[in-house]
C-alpha cells in the first residue's frame, strides 16, 4: 500500500449512553491516564497475587515486554478459589445449556472442585509446570475445568477448535510439542452428536511425544481405544478434590493459541500470566460495566477462539461472574434458539460477533420479536468490522434501542479488548470502535508512521507495549519481529487499516492485505461492504479487488440478500456509487448463496480473490465449509 486509504463513508447517528447506566457505570471517564504504568498496576490490584511485583514493566529487550516482574500468582485461584473463600461459593458460575437442550448450573463452589481434581489427574499422568496441554472439546463445561486444571499447575494449554482438521490438530500438537489431549467422545452440532475422538486418534498416531489422552464421555458414542486413552469420568471424577494452588511467576506462560487463518498460516500466539489476566480482567470489568451480583453474561464465542480464553474463561471468571455457556449452532432447533436463551437466562450482557448479527439479519426481524429480550442491558461485537446498518439493527431488534453497543477491536496477540466504546461514556457511531481504552496508546499512521491528522487513514499500530500482548510467536521469535515490528521498528502493527474521523473516533476498515487499489486509490473492502449492506435488499457482502487492464484492479463483490427478496445487481451497483462516488462502483456484482468464512465466522477474501482473478484456490484448511467455493465459482463463470 503506498498512499493512506480513502476516508469515504461518512456516518452522522450519535447514540448517548442510556442515563441510568451512565449514573452507576464502573467506568465513568474514558481519559487517557497520565501515568500509563501506575494505571497498570491499579488494574492488577484486582488480582490476588501471592507475591508482589518489583517493577511493572520491563522494556529493556523490546518488543519482547516482560510485565510485573518477579510478582507471583495462580491463574486459577484468581478465577475460582478467592470467589469461595469470599462466601460467594453458591453464586452460579455458569449456566450451561446443551445443544440438544441438557441443562447444567455449576456453581463457583462446584467449579472450584471439579478444577482441583483435574488438576491433581493431570499430575498424576506427569504433567507438570513448563508442559504443553492440548484441549480440543465441544463447548462443554469440561473445556473451561480443562484450561483452568491446566493453569493451576502452572502448565500451558493450547485450545484447538474442535471443528479442526486431523492436519490442523497434529499440525497445533507438534507445533506445541504437549504431551497430553484433552478431548471427548464427540459433541452436539446441528442436531446430531460430532464425533471428535476418531480425529484425534488420526492426529496422535502422527505424534508421538503425546503420552495420554483424556476423554470426556459427551455423546455415548462409539469410540474406538487404545492404551493411550483414559476416560474423564473414571480419572478426573475420582480424583482427590484438595488441591492448594501453587503461585507462579507472572511471565509464566500460560496459553498457545493458533490466530484464525483468515489471512495467511496460522501463527502460535503465546501469552504469560499476571498480565494477561490484569487485562482481561479490567476490560471485561469496564467495557461490560459487570455487575457480578445481578448480571448474566453471554459470550456466544466458541472457547477455541481468543475471545472464548479472555471472554468466556478467564476475564469473566476472575470478576466472579456469572455467564451462560452453549453448546451448539444459532439455528438448532430453530433460528430463534440464541433469543430464546436469552430468555430463558434473562441475559443482560450479550457479546457475539458480526457474522452472526448478519445472519440473523438475514434470517428476519419476525424471529428475535418472538422472544422476551427485555433483561438485555449491553451489547457487544468482536471479530470483524461490524457494519453501520448491522449496528442498527443489532441496536433495533435486539437491544429495544436502549442497550449501548461496544464494538471491541483486537485480535489473539493483543490478548484483550484494545479499542471500545466504555458502555457509560461513549456517545457510540454506528460501525466504529470509537477510542483506545484506558492505557491503551493506539493510533493510526500513514506510510511513514506519521501520525494521521482527523479525517485522514491509515494504519492501525499500538506505540506502547500492553499488559496481554503477545509475548512471541511459540518457537519462533523471528516471525514475531518480522510479523509485528518490522514495518514501523519501535510501533506494534496490527495488519488492520483504519481511519479517524472529524472528531478524531477510530473506524477499523479491514485488513491492510484486503485493500483495493483502483485506479491509483486506496479503498477499503470494509465501507464498500458498509455501503452493500446499508441497502435495504442486502444481508451481506464481501469485495475484493482483482486485476483490471484499466483500472489496476477493479472492484468485485459478492452480495447475499436478505430473506425472500430479489434485487438487480446494478441497482446495488448504483446504491454504492452514489453512496461512496463512482471510484467505489463495483466493476461486478454476483449474488451468492454464502460466502467463505473460517470456522470462527470471518469473511476470507483471499479465496474471493482467487475466483475473480480466476486462480486456483490457496490454502483452506481453516474455511468453515469448502463445498461453498464451488457454488460460488460456478456462479461465477457462469456470470461472465
Ligand atoms: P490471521 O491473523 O491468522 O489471519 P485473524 O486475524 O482472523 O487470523 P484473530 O486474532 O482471531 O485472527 O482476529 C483478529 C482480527 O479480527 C483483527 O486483526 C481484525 O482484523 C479483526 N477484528 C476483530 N475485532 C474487530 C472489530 N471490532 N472491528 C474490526 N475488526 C476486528
Ligand atoms: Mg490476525
């Protein structure tokens, strides 16, 4: 990219924080702290630490931080052990609905033991401080006891979503060299148990430095055995439920987490202790307002994505929260089963991503209108730019127009939320994520890495290291500094571009490796997609560039419509002309079923690239479902 991006959608709704929430919110100022550092450490005196830190930020070897050096603690203790000790053992940890709609409620208390006695299993099978775990379950209970059994003995998980690949999951195993699998029989998904076990054994007969695996009886199914396995029930559910927490130093590491894939191999984020959980911890305290009395939290991410680690497990569980956990698909057994939750539970936080806001878009307002969504107070959205009209409607039909949406910016090396609007403060902008959150030093920079005037855009980079960053990339530091810090030497990169507007808000506008250079002009995939879906036919759309003898390249766009309409593409093609100016007229329009998402439910461009430039498509182990490119390149042909 050699000019700074176009600044081209312009977006004038203002929503003020609902009174009330604003007269009792946790966080009532959204100013920059003067001191950086002592803000921190305030932060990490939400933690119970059993011994306390020398200095708070060693920066002496950059970028490799060290945070709250020489200070100890247990991770688990943090989330469970302190809760109960505090008399609040009876509080509901979590609500856990099953697919097929078992229900459990674990209680703080309950958690506690059943943690204890994985933790002394995992020991007894010789795991140990310094070892590599691999957890790869369904979204039972037994996944946050797995992460946190780990955590307590100081030993390191590496979460792989249990929808991967044999590859995928033996490609994380021997990338983490762990020694042991945490796994079940198989899971529910769309009506019908998963099996996960026979990929497993596929995945260990290719590893041999795993010497056990534990699995967890979900379905009844068949499994075949061999002398590695052990059963949960008969290891973990027989174990001694005393177990004292041992502290660890706060550099500890305590997760190995695989990014997506959206946009190139996957790379092995490795994140410590003390840090990671100061920050998780705050951001889920302030960007939620958490009331850990009365709130009931929901986090609809899966626990093998970042936001399952820092949103499901470890923030919510160290404010001593209580959050609903479920299992299975948004339309199983009906569309309406994510509302019909939220009822059930009397939801007053949700968090979810845009991807499923816009299926619900697509699916039809009449679903959510079913369903008693009145204990909702905040909304919250991760994973993608979420655009101005899903905000709305996501405002509308879910939050009754009264529930402040945050729009949370980061990614798995960032660790925890980066940039949001703090639900009491901020007069939120459909589509934006507003400002850097207390003690955050984020910006956006042009090519030189000048800082861009209001209006302008550029480059998303953080110019101060953060509490949850990233530490490395596992076994490889010098993908880390040619990844991250290469590009701007002293500023972290994120690979995102981004803009501010006239009153200096941030508006994330896709990754730098998405935008489209169309006749000497830097466009960004996110507003022209912005503009598709502000037009009332549009559900969805994804753009990419592809060469053009012209223009450089052109624009082409891939459009799914909402529920029961048609629509003539140049119509749609005139509606973003007019919206965003002629530059910005997609060159092609194709209507398409669905579009190419990795399993955590983002747009992958790259293999729309492919097909409107006519290649062959690129590596798509992380796609959802790979039969969807070929529907969508047979369209395509047939459209020329
Ligand atoms: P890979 O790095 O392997 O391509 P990935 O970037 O999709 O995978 P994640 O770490 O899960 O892996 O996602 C982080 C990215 O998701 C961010 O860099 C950004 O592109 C996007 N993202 C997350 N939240 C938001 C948001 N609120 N607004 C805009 N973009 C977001
Ligand atoms: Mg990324």
């Amino acid at each position: 990219m050699s000019d700074a991006l176009e600044n081209l959608l312009s977006e004038t709704r203002r929503f003020a924080p609902p009174a009330e929430l604003a007269a009792h919110a946790n966080v009532t100022s959204d100013a920059q702290p003067e001191d950086r550092l002592a803000f921190w450490e305030t932060q990490a005196r939400r933690l119970s630490w059993a011994k306390d830190w020398d200095q708070t930020l060693d920066w002496s070897n950059p970028p490799f931080a060290k945070w709250f050096v020489g200070g100890e603690l247990n991770v688990a203790y943090n989330c469970l052990d302190r809760h109960v000790e505090a008399g609040l053992g009876d509080r509901v940890a979590i609500h856990w609905e099953g697919e097929p709609g078992d229900t459990r409620t674990i209680t703080y208390s309950d958690l506690l033991s059943e943690v204890k006695q994985a933790a002394n299993a995992l020991t007894d099978l010789g795991v140990g401080q310094g070892d590599r775990v691999a957890i790869y379950l369904p979204m039972i209970p037994e996944a946050a006891v797995a992460m946190l059994a780990t955590a307590r003995i100081g030993a390191t998980h590496s979460v792989v979503f249990g929808g991967f690949s044999v590859d995928a999951l033996s490609g994380r195993i021997q990338d983490a060299d762990a020694k042991l699998v945490i796994t079940a029989d198989g899971g529910y998904r769309r009506g019908a148990p998963s099996a996960l076990k026979p990929t497993v054994d596929e995945a260990v007969a290719l590893c041999p430095g795993i010497e056990h695996v534990l699995v967890v009886r979900r379905t009844g199914q068949e499994v075949a055995w061999t002398d590695k396995d052990l059963w949960w029930h008969e290891t973990v559910a027989k174990a001694s439920t005393e177990h004292t927490a041992q502290a660890f130093d706060a550099e500890n590491p305590l997760f190995i987490l695989y990014t997506s894939g959206t946009t190139a191999k996957p790379k092995g984020i490795l994140h410590t202790t003390g840090g990671y959980l100061t920050q998780a911890s705050y951001t889920h305290h302030a960007v939620f307002d958490l009331k850990p009395e009365t709130d009931v939290y929901w986090c609809t991410a899966d626990i093998g994505w970042v936001t399952g680690h820092s949103y499901i497990v470890y923030g919510p569980l160290s404010n001593g929260a209580t959050q609903v956990m479920y299992e299975g698909t948004p339309d199983t057994p009906h569309r309406g089963r994510f509302w019909e939750i939220v009822q059930k539970y009397k939801v007053t936080i949700l968090y979810t991503a845009p991807t499923a806001i816009r299926t619900f878009m697509k699916w039809g307002d009449d679903i959510p209108a079913g369903f008693d969504l009145s204990s909702l107070r905040i909304l919250g959205s991760v994973g993608e730019p979420i655009n101005p009209e899903a905000w709305m409607w996501y405002r509308e039909h879910i939050g009754a127009n009264n529930c402040p949406i945050v729009d949370t910016w980061w990614q798995t090396e960032t660790g925890a939320m980066m940039l949001s609007p703090l639900p009491g403060v901020t007069h939120t902008k459909p589509g934006s994520a507003m400002s850097p959150l207390p003690g955050i030093a984020a910006d956006v920079v042009d090519d030189q890495g000048n800082s861009v005037p209001n209006g302008g855009g550029g480059y998303l980079v953080l110019r101060e290291p953060w509490p949850s960053m990233l530490r490395t990339i596992w076994g490889d530091d010098a993908r880390y500094l040619e990844t991250y810090w290469s590009r701007f030497g002293d500023m972290y990169f994120a690979g995102d571009g981004a803009k501010k507007d006239e009153d200096g808000n941030i508006w994330l506008l896709g990754r730098v490796d998405d935008v489209m250079l169309v006749s000497g002009h830097n466009i960004s995939t996110t507003e022209v997609e912005s503009a598709l879906v502000s037009h009332p036919d549009v559900a969805e759309a994804a753009v990419v560039g592809a060469t053009d003898p012209t223009t450089g390249q052109a624009i082409v766009a891939f459009v799914i419509l909402r529920g029961g309409v048609e629509s003539d593409v140049d119509v749609l093609r005139n509606h973003v002309s007019k919206t965003l100016g002629p530059i910005c007229k997609p060159r092609q329009i194709m209507i398409v079923p669905e579009l190419p998402k990795t399993r955590s439910g983002k747009i992958m461009r790259r293999l729309l690239r492919d097909v409107a430039e006519n290649r062959t498509l690129g590596d798509v182990t992380t796609l959802q479902d790979s039969s969807i490119m070929s529907l969508i390149s047979s369209g395509m042909q047939s459209s020329k």
